[in-house]
C-alpha cells in the first residue's frame, strides 16, 4: 500500500508540474516543436562559437593581410576575406558577440522600464494613466527604427548609444502591452482577495498582479531581441551603431556595399547570419506564445 501511496504522490506531483504555465511544461512544448529545437540549436551553435573564435581560428579579427585583399572563399578562408584582407568568418562569428549583445540588453531594459511603467499605469489608472498613454502615443508615432536612428543621431555613434536608442524605442510597445494585461488582470477574484486581507499595493502589484500578466511580455521579449539585433544592425549600416573595425554584422554589409557586385561573398555572409538569427529567435518565440498563450493550447 505504501508503495502504491508513494507512486500516486509522485504522479501527481508529476502531473502537478506539468500544469500550463510551469517550467517544465513550457520546456516540453518547446522540445517537442521542431522549428523551436531548430531555433535552438542555430542560435547555441553560434554562441559557442563567438565565444570560442580566439581559441578556434588562428587570425583575429583585425587582421590585415592585403595579399589577400577581396580573396573569394577557399579552403583558407572559408568566407573569404574583405577589402582589407581580414578573414570574413572570423568577423562573422566575433561580430555575433556585437548583434546578440545589443539585441539582449536593450530589449532588456526596454522591457524592464516599460513593464514597470505599464504595470503602475494600468493598475492605478488616473491621471497618470492618461499622461503615459498621450506620451506613448507620441513615440509610437514613429516607427521604431526611424525612432532609433533619431535618437542615435542625438547620442551620437557607439555601441552604448546603439543599445539606449534601441532601448527607448521599444518602451512603448512593453507598456502598452503590459497596460492592457493589467487591465484583464485587475478585477480578478484573488487580487479583490488579496486587497481584503490588507495585502500592501506593492506586494500586490508584484507578487499577483505582474507575474499573472507576463506571459504575453515573456513572448514579445524574445521576438524584441530578434527585432532590436535586426535593427542594431540597420543602425550600424547606416553609420550610427558600432564603429568600424569593429566587426557588427550591419558595419560588415555597410563596407561591403560599395563591392557586392564584384565581391557578392563579402556581404552574403553576414547577411546570412543576421537572417538566421532573426529567424531562430522568432521561431522560439512562437513556440513560447503557443505554449503560454492559453488560447492556443490544445
């Protein structure tokens, strides 16, 4: 009897584990979509990679060799090199640490900042609430890349710059989108509960009302990091985000710009690896909105 008391308590402990929402559900939603396992394994093969480049290959990145000068792909450089001679799949995987970076801390703090704002706006409401939402109408006004370049117009170029005007071009969306979570979230039983037993607002807000309303946030983070590094890389292009001779993947298809029809490999390659990033984020992002979105669940 003991050993049927101790299976039925693990199963249901199990079960319990499983629930819609928990760690390990998610994870076996995840481990079973095809395209998230392919996200996956695309994004950790780069990153292992970036961070093992000074230990793998045997020239760095900065290095000049004009004998090499525009040389095509080859059992030497398999990417080939650029204008300058500088091996192109050596700046390709060090110039991941660049994109993944910027596109991580700035949806990071966008995020941060906006959930917060989104968070106090939609569960007090009031004056504050109409305030915020005027402000983030006029950023919403511009399109968030056109946003970002002004603000690095301002700020001036550099990889700091990039990441705070990336930043406070996504605020908006976070807010907004934690507002309207809020506001779903507000008039539920357990928050009239927890207001009846003299629970103090900030507790409220953060131990029933946030995490109650984070899930769609958890989503839009990973498809904001797939956003903000695509954006990252326009903003380096354009000559606003990292400086050459660094090697962010938008500064590499900006000096290549100029010698794509003679040296077409010069900016393949780094396009090819902002694409797929942009779209292994994306599909891990799908995969997570499927899994939390209670919509869309089976």
């Amino acid at each position: 009897m003991s050993i049927l008391k101790n299976k039925s308590a693990v199963t249901e402990e199990y079960q319990e584990s499983l629930q819609p929402g928990s760690f390990k559900y998610i994870w076996r939603h995840l481990s079973h979509d095809k395209g998230a396992i392919a996200g996956m394994i695309a994004i950790a093969l780069i990153l292992i990679i970036c961070f093992l480049s000074p230990y793998i290959f045997k020239y760095d990145f900065a290095t000049i060799d004009m004998i090499n000068k525009n040389a095509k792909p080859s059992a030497e450089h398999w990417f080939g090199c650029d204008e300058l001679g500088r091996d192109i799949m050596v700046r390709v995987f060090y110039g991941a640490r660049y994109t993944l970076s910027i596109g991580v801390l700035s949806t990071a703090i966008a995020a941060v900042i906006g959930v917060a704002l989104g968070a106090i706006a939609g569960y007090f409401g009031g004056r504050f609430d109409t305030l915020l939402m005027r402000a983030l109408d006029i950023l919403q006004a511009f399109p968030q890349l056109v946003l970002a370049t002004l603000v690095s117009a301002v700020l001036g170029p550099g990889l700091d710059k990039c990441i705070i005007a990336l930043a406070v071009s996504g605020i908006a969306g976070y807010a907004r989108m934690m507002r309207a979570n809020i506001l779903n979230v507000r008039g539920q039983e357990y928050i009239e509960a927890a207001k009846s037993i003299d629970c103090s607002t900030s507790r409220i807000i953060t131990s029933h009302v946030i995490p109650n309303a984070i899930s769609p946030i958890i989503v839009q983070v990973c498809m904001g990091i797939a956003s903000s590094g695509l954006n990252a890389s326009a903003l380096s292009f354009l000559g606003l985000g990292v400086q050459p001779p660094e090697p962010e993947w938008g500064a590499m298809l900006s000096s290549a710009r100029n010698l794509i029809r003679q040296y077409p490999h010069m900016a393949i390659f780094p396009g090819l690896f902002i694409m797929i990033t942009v779209v292994s984020l994306n599909l891990i992002g799908d995969s997570l909105r499927d899994a939390l979105d209670p919509k869309l669940r089976d």
